[in-house]
C-alpha cells in the first residue's frame, strides 16, 4: 500500500521522473541497436531529427497546462515550411532567408492569436476549434505550394547540418536556451498565473488573474513555436512540401503525454516533453533499425503512439482500483 | 484604523427566489460582530454582497458612511474587504506561498518573483498558527496535499494578507479543530484592537459566544434582530431564529397510530461515506422520517449511498436483505429511488423534452420501437396526477417554473411504483403553493404503505411532514427527535450541536 | 446566442437549395435547364450518399458528449473498403459475408476506442486519431501496398445504377433513405437512443436516473464504427475502387456535416436527418468548389472556415463572470 501511495505522488509531483526513467530504458535499447549512438556524427544527426519536435512539444506545453490542446500545430508547421520553400527558394539569397525567417514567426504567433482569438475570447472549445483551423491552416499551405518543390538555400540547409558549436550538436544549445527561457518564466508572475489558469479557472479569476489574455498567449506561443519547428523541419529537408506537418500534431501530443503534463492541465514543466521528444524520437531510430519489415512499420510506430497514450490512463486504473 | 461598514435594506433575489428583502448589518473598527441565520435565512447572501461576489438587486452599502458599488470581488478586496471562505479560493496543484500571493507577488529584476521575500513573509503569516498544525505546513508544501483544517487556516492566511480592514470570517471554523479555532480567535482579539472590523459568520452557538460583541440575526431574508452578545442568551438568540408564525400549517395527521404497527423496512448500521463518519438507525415501512441538520453535515452522502451512487463502508438491509448497491440502477430494480438535491445538475436533463425527462429511467417498458403514444399517455397521467402546468410534454424542461421542474424530478420515479423513496432537499426553490401538493403527495405515498427518507434544509417543513426526525451534525446522528421532542426549538438546537430537552 | 426557431436540418436543406439555386448561375451551371439541372441535383444527393452514411457514426459520437469524436472513420473507411474488396473478388455470393466482416470490423475498432475513452479516460480526440493511425497501419500490413480484388456486379447493380429503368433515382439514395429510416428508428425508438442522449446533456443526471453511462458510451464508439464500416462498404461499391486514402477525405467534411445540421458539438442533442442535410450541404460546397475550379486548398480552407463559422454561431461556452 505504501509502496504504491508513492509510487503515484512520483508520477505527480516529479512528471519527468516516469519519462526519464523511460528515456534511458530507450537509449539503452538504442545503444544495443545502433551501436555507434553517442558518436557526435550520430548524436548530432539524431538531435536536429528531433529538434522540430521538442519545439512544438514545448508549445504544446503551454497551451496544455492552461488545460487547452492546440490541434493546428501541424498546419502551421506546414504554412512555415510552404512560405520559406516558395518565397526563399534554392536559390535565395541569406539575407532573404533571414526576411522570411523572421516573418514566419510572425506568422507563427498570428496563427496562434487567431487560435487564441477563437478559445479565449469567443470562448469555443480548444479541440474542435483547433481542428477547423488546423484544417485551414492545411489548406493555406497549399495553396502556396500545390505540389513538393521549392527550397531553401543549399548553404542554409548546410549550415544546420554542420554546426557543431563546442562539438555539441545545435539541438543542445537549442534545448538550454529553451529550458533557461522557461526557467526564467516559471520565476515571474506570468509563470504562476499559467498553472493558476490550469488549476482552477474560477479560483484564479477571484484572485484577479487575467485570465483570457493568460489563455491567449499560450496560443500564441504555440504558434511562435511551431513557427520554430517550420524552421527546423525546413533546415532539416532543405525542401518545400506542404503536407509535412500532417504527422506532427499527433507526435507533440504523445510528446508531451510521455513527458507527463497531465492532460488536464495545472502540471507539468517543460522538461518532460523535452525528454519524452527525444523518447519518442529514439523510439521511432530504434524502429528503423531493428529492420523491422517496412510494411509492419506504420502499424508499429502508430502502435507505440497508442500505448504511450494509454500508459497514463491504464496506471490510473490500477491506482484507482487499490 | 477606523473603519465602518452598513448595509441597509439589501435586496437581492436569484430568478424567482428572494434570498434577501431587508438585509441589514452594522459593523465598526474594534468589533466582532456574529452573523447569525438559520438555512435559507439569507446570511450567506448578506456576506456574498459585501463581498462583491453578487451585484445586490436593491438597498445600499455604505463604508465609511459613503456609498459604495463593488463590479467584482477584486473591487472590493481594494476598498479593504476581504473574505475568508471554505477553502474554494485555493488552486490546489499550487503551493501555500503560491496561493496566497497569486497575482500580487514582490517582484525584483526583471519581472522575477522575489522568492526569499515571499517564503520569508509566508513564513510570518504561517507562524500565526505556530502549534496548531500537524504536518509541516510550510509555503512550499502544495495545497493538495493538505488536510482540510490546514486549507482553511491557508485560506484564513490569504484573506489576512491584505491587510483588510473589513474581514469576514464566512464559516470559516468548520473545518478547523479546537486547537485552531482557539488560536484564530486569538488572532481575531488582536485585529480587533488594531482597529478592524470582523464578521463572523456562524451556526456554532459556543462560538458565537466566545469571540462576538454583537449579533445580527438574519431570518427569511430580513434582520430581525440585532444588539450587544452580552444582552441576550442562548435561548432568546434561537427563538429569534425561527419564524414566529410560519405560512405552513400543514401537519400530517394521525402520524402516532402507525408508527409502532409497521415492520422495519430499512436498517442502516455503521454506515460510513466521505463526509458521514458513522450513522446507524432503522426505518419502519410507511414511515416519513425526515433527516435534519446544517447542509453539509453528511445527509448527502447518507442518500448517495443508500442509493449505490457512491461507495461507502457498513451495513443497509432493504426490507430484510442485506443490499450494497454499486450503481443506482441495482438500487431502481429492487425499488428505491432518488431525488437528488440540486435538480439543475443532477435531476434533469434540461435541454431534453419533458416526456424524455419523464420516462429516462423507465424507457425499457415500452419496447422496441418504442411505443411512444403509450409513453405520453403515461407521461400525462403522471401529469395530471402532480397538476403540472406546462406548455406540453415536448415543451423542453427548461421551460418550466422551479416548482413544476422539481415536479418532473419527482414524477419521473413514480412511474417505477418505488418502495423507497430517497429526497435530498427536494422543496428547494420551490414556491410555497407547489410545495403544499408535494407534503400531500409524500402523505399518501406513505399511507400507501411507501417508506420515505427526507433531508430538508427547511426545519418547518420537517416538523410539520415527518414522523421522526434524525439530526446529523458533523457527520454523525446527533440526535433523534420524536413525540413531544419534535419541535422547532429542539430542531434547531440539534442542529446547531446543542444539547436539548430529553432525548436520546 | 441567436435561437434558430426553424429546427436546424430544415435549415440546412434550405441552405443546400439556396446554393444549388445559385450554382445555377455560374459558368457550368445548368442554366435554366430544368432537366440538366434536375440531373445535377440528383447527382449531389448520390455523392452525399457516402458521406452522409459515413458522418451517421460521427453523429452518434458525438451527440454522446464529453467532446466526442471519431477521427478514425477515415482510416476504417478505407480498411472496411479493402476488405469488402478483397472478400468479394467479384463473386455475388460474397457479397453479404464481406458486408459482415465490414460491420463487425469496424465495430470492432468503435469498440476499442469505446474502451479506451470511458476506461482510460483518454480524450476521444486522441485516441480515435491515434487509433486512426493503427488502422492505416495494419491496412498496410495486410496488403503490403498491392491491393488485389473486386467488387461484385450486383453491388454496382444496387449502388451505383438507378434501381429501375423508369425510375431515375440511384440505388444509393433508396439504400440511404432506408439508413436514414434505420438512423432514426436508432435515436429515437430505442432505449439506447434516449439513453445516448441523456449522457449527452447530462451524465450525472443520466447515472441518477439508472441509465449505464460507461456502456452506452462504448456502445455509441462500437456502433459508430460499424456505421463507419457500412459506409466503406458503400463507397467500394459504387466506385469499385480502393486505395490507401480512399476515407480519408471523408473525414473533416463528416464532422462538418453534424455540426451544420444542427447537432450539437457539445452533445444531446441533434438528428441524422440534420446530418443528412448536413452532408447535402457540404457535397454542394465541395462540388461548387471544383466546378469554380478551385483546387483541394481552397477546398480545405472553406471546409475548416465554415466549421469555425458554425462553432463561433453555436458552440459558445459560459463566461467566468457571472
């Protein structure tokens, strides 16, 4: 009986603490498989691989422990990718990169003030809501780019691959920044209003929390950061495809599942989508690795999605029925 | 510090029902001054008003002798009015520090929270309370992970940090031990020679005694009384609570010639259930026995579980036969049936048709494809048999009047012919002309050999329907009233955890 | 909130003969040709067949409530489709087991979403998109991309051709008249039907009142699914075709059509006849779209915008302050 009591605190008060245990069981496994993991070639290769990820995971954080979900991350990721790829081009020039790196994050954050504009202010309901613009959002890229083509500069593309700043992948300082950002965050007043939000809606807004400007902005940010991931994802093919987003919303979903935000907000740091991205996205190494019959291998992988979606609820069930 | 606070005339109703029609209160820097009320008396409202929580419909609020109008609680926690409530203002996810400074914490740099400052000062405030808490309540710990008697004293904290120069105490002892509560009226002694003004609002007669310097009694929205504690008595205080003459005077005849004919028909034994620590008492077939007491005392959970909605530990025997029911619709097949407490949440389905709320649980009967002709010629008898006024059984319920909808919750097992019939306030919001044709219908339903548990928070209507009555007070069975001993006096006094003339 | 007093399938059918009036208009519309155009509307309602069969489980989901939803329908339309190809092979004999395996496949992933929704406590969004992804998994698996069969003569004899010579309606509007008839039969003469939408509105007052609020709700997943799979059995046999994203398509414009007929998102209360409007109305958008030659963005974009249209009208939530 004691034994499980804490067992259950754990998962609630350290949410990182099942996912890190599960983030070293993975990288085991992966080091069984793909022996030469933590060679830098390798490491460096796997992290920019899962860069878009923990950036849009990270978003959904926010919008998560608010208690909303943001379903249209995928499409915005796909609206970033379309821009850069038609308006770049291969042959564009870095200052024109730089032009259109910056208004993507714009349109990153419009997107989700849009979003936010729809749940804060019209008070709809985030999933459905998110659904319909997500589909937009869809729609939009495109519309600026029917079919695959277009591209970034070869030179850009090029520089993501190489940079090893301190022999340490660019993916780690990413991450540091980010964790530091949110560290100075959880340190202000706004930091504290996003878990009162998540707590209790109506006890923060007693309390003269600004509640709907609150919600609003954790849209945005998610918006900023899928525009991020659109940037990654782009570095990272070098190439335009307006579909590219379509699997994403589903993977920072799960992300931020393994990483242990409770669904219905009020918990949960930005540490553990981090780490449950990189899972999952050794997860999907090892999959591909272990030569697995490529026809097995969409079902595996949407399997794995499923049972790590399922975890948090079937240990609830078993707590629930000691 | 010298402050005043008024109410004058305060009028506030919710849709139909009048909560308050002349809700007066006076109260100045240096005192304490008890709110006293029974259930439905308006008391609850009085101090929602001077909080701002609830615009007031009519009358004025003076402090310092100047009119003032609260658009949100935050208006008036700025005017210096603070709240003290049953631990509903706190996020439970988030630390004592945390709640208590939401929104208003010491920032350095950068917009940074000043963390030392807050645990320093969260310390201070804890400190208050030095000796009477058990775990380490400290400002990291989160709230959730707090027994109810250190939320409240978290939320005694809070309200205090403002530095109020109003504080309403609004039940905030209920939680607390006696260690506790000891201590907060030492601390209230000590504001009140800084020059604050505090209202507590109270049912505990110890308590009012102890910490008040003067009283306001609120009785069917209107102060009916006030002065200095130290000029009035236990006795004359209660009185002043009940209403002299009451606009019922219906009374169930010949209640005393069944009561000792009949068989049992339900044994409780040890029943223990979330706020109902330990309750055990038998019911004879045909008998109305009403159960008494403050909201919140266990009545609740004692029907949940009578009725397989909640679990609980303990024994009930139904009619002889030991049952645990697990969901409400083993509880239906052996014939008990409930009326749950708030019709709104629990007892209709609002936007549904008033047929479709009829028949819900007895859909089954009538077939496949359902037979709905045969359906609203049952719905109609049903009808008639309660006079419902309604537009028509497809009308949708929320088209309905308070009384006439609560007729819907009741009608709704009459159809399933129950032998047990479980009520949890059901003449809540309910006009006085509707409620004369329920204390008719519960009187022939147990003339028909019908058995019948009812928790009212209205005491007359207790007195004048039920046969016994069982009064729960923290939880438990206080006492039980019967014969001679059912009487508002003795009602009352039970419920506020007295001591009574004879008895059990 | 506006209240619509004319009850919202009318509305909608209304809508769908305002459009189809317009359409007229435009450069390949009828015209005043009263027979091309009697011939037109015809053909929009036979499109809408399919959809509207496969928006029948979607309604049920979510008149359900607690933010139901099935976003699997897509992939079990195609999965159900292949299988009814597969089983078929062209003969007339195998017609009605093939059309079993449909219903009872697809009931058997309803079912799964069922559990894992009411058990897990999963949020149906999730879960039936993760589900979904499991479905095209193993479709892949099964098939290993080459999808071998055929469709039998007497499907396409019954779906696709008028049921008689004189009579120039297509077999698949009787077929859907006849779903419609079994639709309502479903909701409204059944214990289950009241039931479903008692948990709608009220799953506290449902359980008080002795309704078993976890097993009509698997039950409304595990009957969606069915209908879902009847539906790919119907789409099979009208275009004898099938391919990897054969349902996929479906799948926005399904919840779309709920929404549009007047069901509403949040649960309770709603009717297949609303949905069948419903679908009218978005075969109609869908087919103007193309006849204006739009392309599949702008389709997306319409989609999503009418969806957000219909919610921001509908689905407004209650304000903190009171």
């Amino acid at each position: 009986m004691i034994k499980r009591i804490s067992w259950n605190l754990l998962i609630t008060r350290y949410p990182a603490f099942f996912s890190t245990i599960l983030l070293i069981v993975v990288l085991i496994v992966n080091a069984i498989v793909q022996p030469n993991i933590f060679k830098l070639d390798t490491l460096n290769g796997n992290m920019r691989i899962f860069l878009p990820l923990i950036l849009l995971a990270v978003g959904q954080t926010f919008v998560m422990i608010c208690g909303g979900i943001d379903i249209s991350v995928g499409g915005i990721v796909s609206i970033i990718n379309t821009i850069l790829a038609t308006q770049v081009g291969l042959n564009g020039s870095i200052e024109q990169m730089w032009k259109f790196v910056l208004i993507s994050l714009l349109a990153g954050m419009l997107a989700g003030a849009i979003n936010g504009f729809f749940i804060a202010i019209l008070r709809l309901q985030p999933i459905i809501t998110t659904y319909a613009t997500g589909f937009i959002y869809a729609g939009f890229a495109l519309f600026l780019l029917p079919n695959p083509g277009g591209g970034i500069p070869r030179v850009a593309a090029d520089i993501y691959r190489t940079t090893t700043p301190l022999g340490l992948p660019l993916a780690f300082f990413v991450i540091i920044v980010v964790l530091l950002i949110w560290w100075y965050l959880r340190s202000t007043r706004y930091g504290r209003f996003l878990y009162a939000v998540g707590g209790n809606k109506e006890s923060a807004y007693q309390s003269a929390v600004p509640v709907t400007w609150v919600i609003l902005s954790t849209y945005v940010i998610s918006g900023l950061m899928a525009a991020f991931a659109g940037i990654a994802i782009t570095l990272l093919s070098g190439s335009g495809n307006a579909e590219i987003g379509n699997t994403m919303t589903l993977s920072s979903i799960t992300a931020v599942v393994i990483g242990g935000t409770a669904f219905s907000g009020g918990i949960g740091g930005v540490a553990g989508p981090i780490l449950g991205s990189i899972t999952l996205g050794l997860i999907q190494n090892v999959i591909s690795f272990a030569q697995i019959n490529t026809w097995w291998e969409t079902l595996v992988k949407a399997l794995i999605i499923v049972v790590a979606l399922a975890a948090p609820g079937v240990i609830n069930l078993f707590g629930r029925r000691k | 510090m010298n402050v005043s606070l008024s109410a004058r005339n305060i009028v506030k109703h919710y849709g139909g029902v009048v909560a308050l029609s002349d809700g007066n209160l006076d109260v100045k820097s240096g005192e304490v001054l008890a709110l006293i009320g029974a259930n439905g008396s308006g008391k609850s409202t009085l101090s929602k008003v001077i909080n701002g929580v609830v615009v007031l419909d009519g009358g004025q609020l003076l402090l310092n002798e100047k009119i003032v109008h609260f658009s949100s609680p935050q208006a008036a926690k700025d005017l210096g009015i603070s709240i003290v409530f049953q631990e509903l203002s706190l996020i439970p996810q988030m630390t004592v520090a945390e709640n208590i400074w939401l929104a208003r914490e010491p920032i350095i740099t950068a917009g940074v929270i000043d963390k030392k400052l807050v645990d320093m000062k969260t310390m201070e405030l804890i400190s208050l309370f030095d000796g009477t808490y058990h775990t380490d309540l400290r400002p990291n710990t989160p709230v959730s992970d707090l027994p109810p008697d250190e939320r409240q004293i978290v939320e005694i904290l809070k309200a205090i940090s403002f530095d109020p120069e109003v504080l309403i105490l609004d039940e905030a002892t209920a939680s607390l031990d006696s260690r506790q509560v000891r201590r907060l009226f030492e601390l209230v002694k000590q504001w009140k020679e800084a020059g604050k003004a505090i209202i507590f609002v109270s049912h505990r007669m110890e308590e009012i005694f102890q910490i008040g310097d003067r009283y306001t009694v609120l009785r069917n929205g209107k102060t009916v009384g006030s002065g200095d504690i130290q000029d009035i008595n236990e006795n004359d205080l209660v009185k002043l609570m009940i209403a002299e003459d009451s606009l019922l005077t219906f009374i169930r005849k010949e209640k005393n010639d069944r009561e000792n004919q009949q068989p049992i028909f339900l044994e409780i034994n040890h029943l223990r259930a979330n706020n109902l620590k330990e309750i055990s008492f038998n019911v004879k077939r045909g008998e109305l026995l009403g159960i008494g007491g403050l909201q919140g005392q266990g009545q609740r959970d004692l029907l949940l579980s009578i009725f397989g909605d909640i679990p609980f530990k303990g024994d009930i025997k139904l009619n002889g036969e030991m049952v645990k029911f697990r969901h409400p619709r083993q509880a239906m097949k052996k014939g008990v049936a409930l009326v749950p407490g708030d019709r709104a949440k629990e007892g209709l389905l609002y936007i549904r048709s008033i047929l479709e709320n009829l028949i819900l649980p007895s859909w089954k009967k009538y077939g496949f494809p359902l037979n709905i002709k045969k359906s609203i010629t049952d719905a109609e008898q049903i009808a008639r048999n309660l006079k419902l006024i309604m537009a028509g059984l497809q009308e949708p319920v929320s088209s309905l009047s308070g009384g006439n909808a609560q007729k819907v919750v009741i009608g709704k097992w009459l159809l399933q012919s129950p032998q047990l019939l479980l009520l949890d306030d059901p003449t809540k919001g309910v006009d006085v002309g509707t409620k004369g044709e329920f204390y008719t219908l519960l009187s022939n339903l147990c003339d028909e050999g019908k058995t019948i548990l009812f928790y009212s928070s209205d005491d007359e209507e207790l007195l004048g329907l039920c046969d016994r009555i069982i009064v729960l007070h923290d939880g438990k069975l206080h006492i039980e009233l019967s014969g001679d001993n059912l009487n508002k006096e003795s009602l009352i006094r039970a419920s506020l955890g007295g001591t009574h003339i004879g008895g059990v | 909130m506006k209240k619509f007093v004319i009850s919202p399938p009318i509305a909608a059918l209304t809508l769908a003969i305002v459009l189809f009036l317009l359409s007229g208009f435009l450069p390949n519309g009828y015209g005043s040709d009263v027979d091309v155009a009697i011939a037109q509307a015809t053909n929009i309602v036979r499109l809408a067949v399919f959809l509207g069969v496969i928006a029948a489980g979607q309604t049920l989901v979510i008149i359900s409530g607690f933010e139901g939803i099935d976003l699997s329908a897509g992939s079990v339309v195609t999965l159900t489709a292949i299988l009814t190809y597969t089983i078929v092979s062209g003969e007339n004999s195998m017609v009605i087991p093939a059309l079993l395996v449909a219903l009872v496949v697809g009931g058997l992933v309803g079912f799964l979403n069922g559990l894992g929704v009411t058990f897990l406590k999963i949020s149906p969004f999730v879960m039936t998109l993760g589900m979904s992804g499991v479905v095209t998994g193993t479709i892949i698996v099964i098939n290993h991309g080459n999808i071998s069969g055929k469709i039998a003569p007497i499907m396409t004899r019954t779906i696709a051709r008028p049921i008689s010579p004189d009579i120039p309606i297509p077999g698949a509007i009787v077929i859907w008249l006849i779903f419609g008839v079994f639709m309502w039969l479903l909701l409204e003469r059944t214990t289950f039907g009241k039931n479903l939408f008692a948990i709608g509105v009220n799953r506290v007052t449902a359980k008080l009142s002795g309704v078993n609020v976890t097993w009509t709700n698997i039950g409304a997943y595990a009957l969606a699914g069915s209908l879902t799979g009847f539906g790919g059995f119907l789409l099979v046999g009208n275009t004898g075709v099938v391919f990897i994203a054969l349902g996929q398509p479906y799948l926005f414009p399904a919840i779309a059509a709920v929404a549009v007929g007047g069901t509403l998102l949040s649960g309770g209360k709603g009717s297949y006849w609303g949905t069948m409007a419903g679908a009218i109305v978005l075969t109609l958008i869908t087919s103007l779209l193309t006849t204006m030659q739009m392309g599949e963005a702008v389709r997306r974009m319409v989609l999503g915008a009418t969806l957000l249209a219909l919610i921001s009208i509908y689905g407004r939530q209650r304000s903190l302050r009171q």
